[in-house]
C-alpha cells in the first residue's frame, strides 16, 4: 500500500465535494473529480449520508471523517483483493458481495483494490447513534469499533433496500429511509460495538394521549415533508421505540400511514372537484401528480383521474 496524506473530510459541511477529494480519479483522459452516481442530497434525510458508485480499482489516501461510516459491497462480479489500514491495524483482505467495512468517526481509514465494483458508502453522524435508542442505553457508553471486510446480511438488504428507495422515489423517500437507517443503527449498536446492548422490549403500543398527539400533528402537516425524528420528538422518544409502538397502534409503519392520510385526503379533495389533481398532489404533501398516481392507483385501484371521470356529473 502507497503511502498517502492524511485528509480530514466532514460531510455535513462539504457533501459532496468531500466524496470526491476522496475518490478524485482520472477518468477518459480528462483529469476532472467525478461525482457519485446515485446520492442522498436532494433527499434531505436527516444526519444521513448515502453514496452509491462505480468504484474502478484504486485507491483513497488515509481519511478521518467526522462521520461514522459504513461501506456496503453490493455488486462484486470476482472477488476483490484489498489492502486496508484501519485504526493502525493492517490487513490483506477479499472482499466479496455482501461485505461490509465499518469505520467509526475519527479513524484512520485508507484501501488499495484492484477490481471494479459497486459499493454503497454511508455516513451517520455520532449524534443519531447517541439518540437513536436514547430510552435504554448511555449515549456515553456508545463506542463503535472498527472492522474489516465482514459479512452481514442484515447491512446488505438495508444498503439496497436505501439504493431502491432513493432510484424509485427520490424526494419521497425520506420517512422510508429514516426508517431503515435507523434499523441498520440499532443493528450496529447491537453486534458492531465495545460491548453488546441489549434492547428493552415494549408492547401493547402508543398511550391513547400520545398516539392522537402524533395522529393530529400529522394531519395538521400533511403536506410538509415529515421526519421520523420529528414524529417521534412530538411524543418524546427516540425514533427506534416510536417506530416500534407506532406500528403496534396503527398496523402501520409510519410512511405508510402518512401515505394512506394523503391519499384519503386527496379522495375527498378529487371529490369536491374544485382543484386539479396537480394542485391536490401539492396539497397533500406529494412531489407531483405522478407520484400521487402511483399511490393512489395501489391503494386505491384506480388513478385520481378515473376517481374524478366515475364522479363527473
């Protein structure tokens, strides 16, 4: 392994750009910095940061971020042979599909490969570790450790599962995200830390008071673009157990019950027939007519615009 200059990378304050003085590569003999091919920006999650690319045999100089950061090895046609140092230690290592890499923040982290493949890079700031499950464990205690290329299933499906929503959804994949984020955290904290945390178990559900708390905040800003870290600070918790007691309540996830109160929304506004379906998309909270088709057509069975024809006087 080359040896290479140590670069500090925070991206909550450089996004992209720190992507590519990272990766910075030569590409059609045009010495340029290249860009992600799929990211998280435009989709406004929260503290989280996804990068999907093409990665050609190289390698990247020692980088300390301020972020965690978890690399997801998603498509790997022959198995890579990888030089990595992490935290001080050395390793010759294969990668193959399915691989993770795990560097907590602050870690010195630098690899060498020599075949192509896809990898999905993300990043969390320490804060959502220290909140995500605030409710049973000291954020004080919380201390990731660094691994080399290892095997996780779990990581895996929620790197592609996150890649899905951000190709298919975009804008709208936010909640959905948070979710599975979220879910990949408490995974982490269970099985990548110093010492394993054991989750405490509730049932039985959101309080009445505090399930119609959310109900109303979530009718009163339908058409804003809603978080899983603002539900649950409205009821005070961290998002893994409002999640948890949520679905308990409702049968539902929390994207997918906003996504049904849009949708019954956007019924009674198509029945009253006084705006158009553009304008009513707007009204409820989604990016554009065709992504309230889309829902709408699913849980309904039919499109706005043949709810509207069945109706017509």
């Amino acid at each position: 392994m080359l040896k290479t200059k140590s670069l500090s990378v925070d991206f909550s304050k450089e996004k992209e750009d720190g992507y590519k003085r990272i990766f910075s590569r030569r590409r059609e003999a045009a010495c340029r910095q290249t860009s992600p091919l799929l990211t998280s920006l435009s989709a406004n999650w929260n503290n989280v940061y996804f990068a999907y690319d093409w990665q050609v045999a190289g390698e990247t100089p020692e980088v300390l971020s301020k972020q965690h950061g978890v690399a997801i090895f998603t498509e790997v046609l022959t198995p890579i042979q990888a030089e990595r140092r992490l935290d001080g230690r050395f390793q010759s290592e294969q990668v193959i599909q399915g691989n993770i890499v795990v560097a907590p923040a602050y870690t010195g982290h630098r690899a060498c490969w020599d075949t192509a493949g896809g990898v999905i890079l993300l990043g969390f700031e320490p804060t959502v570790f220290a909140h995500a499950i605030y409710e049973s464990v000291d954020p004080d205690r919380i201390e990731l450790v660094p691994h080399f290329a290892t095997p996780d299933p779990l990581v895996y499906q929620i790197g592609l599962a996150l890649k899905s929503a951000l190709e298919n959804y975009g804008a709208d994949s936010r909640l959905y995200a948070e979710a599975m984020a979220n879910a990949l955290i408490v995974h982490l904290l269970q099985h990548y830390c110093t010492q394993q945390l054991v989750l405490r178990e509730y049932s039985g559900g959101l309080p009445k008071h505090k399930l119609q708390q959310v109900i109303d905040y979530i009718n009163t800003y339908l058409a804003q673009d809603l978080s899983l870290k603002e539900l649950a600070a409205v009821v005070q918790m961290s998002s893994h157990y409002f999640s948890q007691l949520f679905k308990q309540s409702t049968g539902a996830t929390p994207h997918q019950y906003i996504i049904r109160c849009r949708i019954e929304k956007a019924k009674q506004l198509l029945l009253q027939r006084e705006l158009s379906i553009a304008e009513i998309a707007s009204q409820v909270g989604f990016v554009d007519q065709s992504h309230l088709n889309r829902h709408f057509k699913r849980l309904m069975g039919v499109t706005p615009k043949m709810l509207e024809q069945k109706y017509k006087k």
